[in-house]
C-alpha cells in the first residue's frame, strides 16, 4: 500500500501538468494560440477599437466652406442628427461658426507659468459656449438667450451667424436641402427626428428655448402644427419648460421630455392633445426616489413592450416607466465624469451618447452594462460633445456634436461583429 501511494501522486501531478501544459492559457502564453477576443473583430492581429466597430468617414460632411453660400463659415454647435436614409440625413445646428485653422500655440505667462494655448492634438475652440445663445446666460432663462450671448461681447456676422440651422446631406456629404425659410423662427433647435411610423414622413423639431415642438411637411415646405406656446414656458397641457427630446408610439401618441427646466414626461396623442404628465423636480446628483428628476435630457421607447426609458441627467440615471407613466425600474450610467445627454432603444438594446467620457454605451434593457467605444478629439472620428445620434438602414452611424459643432458619420467596418454595431433603426410605416 505505501509503494502505491507514491506512484498514485505521481499520476495524479502527472495529468495536471498535462492539463496545464493544454490549457488555453498556457498555450497562449507559449504563443502557440490566441486568447478569447473581446475586440469587436474577433482575433485581430494589432490595432485597437479606437472608434469601436466602425471607421471614421473622412470628409463626411463637406467642409461648408466649400458650398455657395457658405463660406468662408463652419458648422456651429451641433444639436442632433436624424438618418431617415444615408441619402438624407437631418442635421440641426445652432448657427455658424467662422471657419479657421487651428491658432499656433502661444505662451501665456498672464496665467501662470509654463501656460499655452493651444494644446497639441486637442480641440481648440468650444462650438456650444461660442455659438448663439451660448448657454443663454444662466444656461436657464432662455428668454434672454440671444442676449445674453451678445452681451458677453459677441457679434452676429462676426464671432457667429444665426443661419443654415437646418441642413440635409446625402451619402457624400454633399448639402441636398437648407430649411432657410425657418431660421428666423428658431432660437435653440435641439432635436430633429421623424417618427417611424408615419409614412408621410413629417419632420419634428423641438426649439427647447422657445419651448414648442414643430411638425413639418417632409419636404420642410410647410409647418402642420405646433405643440406648446411659442416663446412662453409652463407647465401645463399647453406649455413646455426647454423641451429636449421625443419619441412615438405606434399609434401616433408621443411622449416629451420635459426638459431643462421642466421636471416632467407629458404624454400627447397622435394629433397633439395633451393626455397626462409625470414627475416632480428633484435634487442634484444623487436623487433616487422615482419619477422625480433633474434636467430630463433624453427619452426613448422600447417598441416591443412600450416602456419608456428616460434619462434624468442630472442624477446619472435611466428611470423606466409603462406607458401610463407608472415608476418600473431604474439604474445608473455611474458617477462623475459621466454625463449622459441621450439614449435610444435600437434593436432590443439601449444605446447612450456620454458627453462626459465621450463614449457610446451599450445596455440591455434591464440595465447591464456591454460594451462601449469612443475618444475625444476633433480630428475625424474622434467626439466631444455628442448631443445627438443616428443610424441609417444601411447601418451607417452619425452623431451630432455641441462642442465640436457639426455632425460626423462612421461607416461599419469590414468583418465586424454586429453584436457591437447599433442595430438597424425602426423603419415601420416607410416605403
């Protein structure tokens, strides 16, 4: 028996060694095969994903200042981009911007020592506080928006012109169409979108400084309706408080959030009649009792079920309701830095644009965290300020970008793992 029990331990080290000299790890370590990839093309052999599954399309838009009318002008603050196809894509800005290179770094002793501007590599000029109404003063009373920024010492036609606030481009970022005929009308567009179900395709845009929601025939020819009172805020059945973002039903109905100053989800029948509002004004950062909120900055509608994510921004939180506006469920995008600005269910997930890590994440719809891309910079593909994004049916990605100003398009790449795409959009009443 003890003459066994040696040749039994010898065995038994034996198959472990084998066992690990076979294993993935060693094998890998040893070079003799790869690891488990979490990249989004599985096993590639150096790179990283910089802009996630997609590469950045370069010269998507057109420089501006390259189209009559133009020049020599650039794209200011970018509120939201809307895809109906890769041949029209929507595109609100808050005006234009003069169009300049990149200043040549200069010492600035008056701040301090071993102080100069610009940085290399960095973005250099802040599109959302340089373009009118900035931050309309306060960043709260938008009635005195354009004043404000003028009386910080701005100019129109100088520092910044109030016009092209609405542009269409096609697949090569040529311009297609300029809603000229409304710029006047507009104060602070914030969001562009059409909803799917609506084979006539009217287009909706939300002015949240003004506080209304317009309805425009497809073609932008004509206005069919207006939901709130324009220039006046409020809070009831017929007025807003800096309305942010929409989304339908598949009747018609649409939910709004509501909004910057507002506090509140208000519910509107497919013909704009006010069916019922929820939410009260909660604190700052951390608040975790239901249906309270601060800053409603992004709404979404889950097709399949009729929940309604919305994104209370100020508490770091998606807060989940049924369609009648009763509390589900509610979870966080995390703390400091992150700064969620919108989100949208696409294809079963929840997709947000982070303003604050300037990454786009991926949720399922009970909160799990699965994958995110993105950096910050203003060379191509990389994003500072996403405030809006998009995909077409193509599965082309597009954001819209306050700070950077403008709007941005990615194309998939070649081989990558659709687990990491956005999914195709909800496309269904279009031909």
């Amino acid at each position: 028996m003890r003459n066994r029990v040696p040749i039994l331990v010898a065995s038994l080290v034996g198959l472990a060694a084998g066992y690990l000299l076979n294993s993935p790890w060693v094998s890998a370590q040893q070079g003799n095969a790869a690891p488990a990839s979490i990249a989004a093309i599985a096993n590639q052999k150096g790179g990283q994903d910089i802009f996630g599954p997609y590469d950045a399309a370069v010269g998507w838009p057109k420089k501006l200042s390259s189209i009559p009318g133009h020049g020599p002008w650039t794209f200011g603050a970018g509120q939201s981009v809307f895809a109906e196809s890769a041949n029209h894509v929507f595109v609100l800005e808050r005006g234009e911007l003069p169009d300049m290179p990149t200043p040549r770094t200069q010492k600035l002793p008056q701040f301090g020592p071993s102080v100069a501007f610009p940085i290399g590599r960095l973005p250099w000029r802040d599109a959302t506080s340089a373009s009118p109404p900035g931050n309309g003063g306060t960043g709260q009373l938008a009635e005195e928006g354009m004043q404000a920024w003028e009386g910080a010492g701005n100019k129109f036609d100088v520092d910044a012109r109030w016009a092209h606030c609405i542009l269409v481009f096609d697949a090569e970022g040529n311009l297609v169409e300029d809603w000229t005929q409304w710029d006047s009308m507009l104060q602070r567009p914030h969001f562009v979108a059409i909803n799917p179900y609506d084979a006539e395709k009217n287009v909706w845009i939300i002015d949240d400084h003004k506080h209304v929601i317009h309805k425009f025939t497809h073609d932008g020819k004509k206005e069919i309706l207006t939901v709130g009172t324009y220039g006046v805020p409020g809070n009831d059945g017929t007025h807003f408080n800096r309305p942010t973002y929409m989304d339908w039903f598949a009747n018609g109905d649409f939910v709004v959030a509501d909004g910057y100053n507002g506090t509140r989800v208000v519910k509107f029948d497919k013909d704009g009649k006010f069916v019922k509002a929820w939410g009260e004004k909660g604190s700052n950062m951390n608040d975790t009792r239901p249906a309270f909120f601060n800053n409603v900055h992004g709404i979404s509608i889950d097709s399949k079920t009729q929940r309604i994510f919305v994104n209370d921004r100020g508490n770091h939180r998606v807060q989940v309701f049924d369609k009648d506006g009763t509390f589900l469920d509610q979870w966080r995008f995390g703390d400091n830095p992150s700064d969620v600005h919108l989100l949208h269910i696409i294809d079963g997930y929840l997709w947000a644009a982070d303003r604050g890590t300037n990454k786009v994440l991926k949720y399922d719809l009970n909160g799990h965290f699965l994958y995110s891309w993105g950096t910050w910079g203003d060379f191509a593909g990389g994003m500072w300020g996403t405030h809006g994004f998009s995909v077409d049916p193509d599965g082309n990605f597009y954001v819209a970008e306050v700070d950077n100003g403008g709007a941005h398009k990615y194309t998939p790449r070649a081989g990558a793992n659709p687990a990491y795409m956005v999914g195709k959009p909800l496309r269904v009443a279009w031909k």
